[in-house]
C-alpha cells in the first residue's frame, strides 16, 4: 500500500460506515470493474459510501491528502473516468433509493442510481423519466451531462427534467440546487457533468407513459443512402411522438438475418412512437419501406422492455472507443462517407450510430443550461467495440479516420457524455460561449480541480497577492 493510501485509509476508517476495499480485499477486484475494458485502472482505495456523510467525510479526507479522486455511479463513462490509477474511487453503488410521488410526478434519485432503478421504480405509478436506452448505465453520470434516449424528443433531456440536486461540494458542505439556491449550480450542473460536486440526489420530473410503438428493419446497403435521404428530410419537421435512430454496422451472422445481408453493410433502424398507434402507422410505414420487408417488424411494447431491449448489445468489460459531433444537415457527401467506412470496419460489432435530436430538447434555450446549443439536430456516435487488446490500434485509428474526414462538414459541438478520454482538447468546444460562465462557477465551487476525472473544466488559477 502506497504512503498516500495508508494515510487515506487510517483517516478515513474508524468513522466510514461503508466498505473501504484495498487491493488484497475479497470484493475489490470485482468493485475495480468498469465498464469499458479499454479504461481498466487500479485504484489505490474504492470508498463504496453508504450515505450522504460518507460521501462528505471521503471528500474532506481527499482534499485534506489531495489524492487523485474518481466518482463512480454506474461506472459507463466512455472516457473511463470513473476509476484512476493509485488514487480512491468515491463509489455510489449503495446509493440507489429511488422515491416517487406519483401524484405529483416527481421522483428523488441517490447518486448511485443506474437507469433501471429508475425505470422500475417509475412505472410501477405509470411513469417515466426521460433517460437512456441501456438500463445499466448509470443515472448520475448520464444526467449530469444532458442525457438523450428514446424520449428526448417527447420530453426533452435528462437534465431538462432535474428541478434540484444535492451534492457534497469540494469543500465537503452538502449543498442544494435548484431555481431559488445557488442558480449557478443549478445551470452549470445540467450538462456540466461532475465538475462540481459528488450529486446525493437529484429531484425530477416525471411524465405518464406506460407502453411504446417499436419498429424496426434492416436496410441493405444499396437501400442507405434513400434511406438517410428520407431520414433526413422526415426528421426536420416530425412529431415529438417519433423518435428514429438509424445504426450503420456490418451485419451480425445470426439466424434473425437474412442470408443475403449477413456480413453485408446494412443500415439498422429503429423507430419509436409514443403517442397514439393509429395516428403513428403512417409515419413508420413510410419511413421502413426502404428495408428489407423480411426484416421489419412493429410492436407495442411494455416501457421496461424498450429500456432493457439493448443491454446485452453493450456488455461490461469489452474494449469501447469513440467520437462524436453534431450536424446541422446530413448533406451527400457525409453519408457517402460513412457508408463507405462501414466497410473498412475492424470488428463486428462496432457501429455509427446516428440519431436526431430537436423535439422538447430543442426547445429549451442555448444558454438556459450548460448544456447548451441544440439547433445542430443529428447527432453522429463513432462507437468502436471490440475484445482483442492487440486490436486496440486498428479500432482507435479507424474512429480517428473517419471522425477527421468527417469533421469539417460538423458543427463545431460535442455532447461531453460521448467523449473518449483523450479529447480534453474538445472541452471548450462542447460549451463554446458558455465558457467563461463554467469557469467562473468551477472556481467558485471546486477551486482546487479536486473533481477534475471528467470531461474537465479547469478552474482559475488564483491571482497571485501582491502584498
Ligand atoms: C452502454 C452505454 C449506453 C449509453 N447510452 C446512453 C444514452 O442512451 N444516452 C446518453 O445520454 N448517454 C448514454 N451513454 C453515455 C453515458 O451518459 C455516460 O457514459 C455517463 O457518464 C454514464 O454515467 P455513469 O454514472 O454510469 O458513469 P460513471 O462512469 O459512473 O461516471 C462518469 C462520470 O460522471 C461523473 N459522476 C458520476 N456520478 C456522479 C455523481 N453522483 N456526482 C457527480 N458526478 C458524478 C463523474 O465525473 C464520473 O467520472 C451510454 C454509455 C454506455 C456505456
């Protein structure tokens, strides 16, 4: 055990109820998992809280030794932020109460809530909070930085849904924020990711919506581009009902595929339609006739179903890698591009996965939270998914390549949550004039940088004293 570890552990044991794992622990290397594979570390010390004081005696002990220290809720931060070499983990992952009040349609959400905790507990009065589409995924992180899935379009994002967070700031005082206290953390909280603060709890809103329309089709290669066509042009004046997701990839050798189309450059599309279902046919009529009919189907679907439909797509512990950016129109030569690069792909199961913002999402202001600009709807996710360690060049250059062709026909943007860990370069780009207000709210709140394992906004530099 390193000296600084020692020092951290004696400090913090006799009054942390929760675990303290060290590496020769039974529960560490189990608790040391993170999502990505590709971001294993080795943490000196994991302090799985228990409660909102543990959380506050792990921060003052943190900042008091000023060791490196890493925020952990569902542990899927693509940058792999949540675990760090030689330093401690504030683990949330016994923080996972989630209350509602169905008559008002709020809920409070623990810090260590994964996406679903919160869509059981929800429905079970009827009700959804807008997040994302992979259950496992963490809820903190995920809202922290904006938060788009199936009902972004209907509802607006995660963050746009948070009425008040509670967090233990770098000073280790909890602190509330919300539209009476402390606004600047309100606003900088909503896409600012965790630069903040450890979020105990976040206040949402809540909306009725038990059951979906799912529809579905694979579209073979020649069949794309008319479809990213049509996708582009459906898309721009849509009802908030359709949500339409479109996946280039190779496809899978699997039995639900057509023979002529496994291995082949497809375009996988997913439609969701949360309003009426007779009022929704004609939109997703029209927008599968482009598919194969052998491969489309369309059915309703429990909430709980769509949330969890894509969990084993994205299993723990594989290699990740990625890049994305907004356009604010898909022209030729861009899906030109991407269809050609499908076939270049290295692995499988890596795809550009392409989606379109607009909706509620796009009706809340530039500058109303840190967040920021949603007038660039369509939103492009180079996600490289592979196993190999020894493939980790080719599937990182293969990102590299395409997002470098690519970029100058993007509007410059970046979604934080859709980050790798080595673009802190891009920082500044994902808040562009929200900036020097971040800045100022991270000096104000986290002078030391004591939460800097993120998507990070540096604080600034305290002005030397001339006396
Ligand atoms: C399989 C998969 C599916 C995804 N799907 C979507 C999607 O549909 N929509 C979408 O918007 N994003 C999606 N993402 C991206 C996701 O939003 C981010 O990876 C997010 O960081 C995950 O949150 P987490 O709590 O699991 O992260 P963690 O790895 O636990 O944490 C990531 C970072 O968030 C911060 N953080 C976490 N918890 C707290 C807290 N309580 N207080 C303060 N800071 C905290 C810390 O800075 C930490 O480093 C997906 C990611 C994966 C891996």
């Amino acid at each position: 055990m390193s000296e600084v570890t020692a020092d951290l552990y004696s400090s913090l044991h006799r009054r942390f109820k929760g675990d303290l794992l060290l590496p020769h622990d039974d529960a560490y290397e189990d608790a040391r998992g993170i999502w990505n594979g590709l971001a294993a570390r080795t943490p000196g010390l994991i302090a799985r809280c228990s409660d909102v004081s543990d959380v506050q005696n792990a921060v003052r002990t943190a900042s008091e030794i000023g060791i490196l220290t890493a925020v952990r809720c569902g542990g899927h931060s693509l940058a792999g932020f949540s675990t760090c070499d030689g330093g401690m983990v504030i683990d949330l992952s016994r923080m996972r109460r989630v209350m509602v009040d169905a008559d008002a349609r709020r809920a409070q959400i623990a810090g260590g809530c994964l996406l679903g905790s919160v869509d059981t507990a929800t429905q079970k009065a009827g009700l959804v909070f807008p997040s994302g589409v992979v259950s496992h995924t963490g809820a903190s992180g995920l809202i922290l930085g904006g938060g788009t899935g199936w009902l972004t379009r209907r509802f607006g994002l995660s963050c746009d849904n948070v009425e008040g967070f509670t967090l233990v700031t770098a000073d280790s005082s909890v602190v509330r924020a919300n539209s009476t206290e402390n606004m600047d953390l309100f606003w900088a909280l909503r896409g600012g990711g965790g630069n903040f603060g450890v979020v105990t709890e976040f206040e949402v809103k809540l909306h009725p919506l038990t059951s979906v329309v799912l529809a579905e089709g694979l579209a073979s290669e020649v069949n794309i581009r008319p479809l990213l066509r049509r996708w582009r042009e459906v898309m721009c004046d849509a009802p908030h009902d359709l949500k339409w997701n479109i996946n280039l990839r190779i496809a899978p050798r699997t039995k639900n595929v057509p023979r002529e189309l496994r291995g082949r450059t497809v375009a996988s599309t997913s439609l969701i339609w949360t309003g009426d279902s007779d009022a929704g046919r004609p939109h997703l009529e029209r927008a599968l006739s482009a598919c194969n009919p052998e491969t489309v189907s369309t059915k309703i679907l429990p909430f709980l179903t769509l949330q969890t439909m894509a969990d084993s797509d994205f299993p723990h512990g594989r290699r990740y890698y990625t890049k994305s950016g907004y356009f604010t129109f898909l022209d030729d030569d861009t899906i030109e591009q991407m269809v050609e690069a499908v076939a270049t792909i290295p692995s499988p199961e890596t795809q550009i996965e392409l989606a379109y913002l607009g909706g509620a999402a796009a009706q809340v202001a530039a500058d109303e939270t840190a967040f920021g600009d949603r007038s660039a709807p369509f939103v492009i996710t180079l996600l490289a998914n592979w196993s190999d360690a020894s493939a980790d060049g080719d599937n990182i250059s293969w990102v590299r390549v395409l997002f470098n062709k690519l970029r100058p026909a993007m509007k410059p943007g970046v979604y934080v949550n859709f980050m790798s860990g080595d673009e802190q370069d891009r920082v500044p780009e994902a808040y562009q004039e929200r900036w020097d207000r971040m800045v100022e709210v991270k000096s104000r709140w986290d002078p030391n940088n004591l939460f800097r394992l993120n998507q990070n906004i540096p604080p600034r530099k305290p002005v030397a004293s001339t006396l």
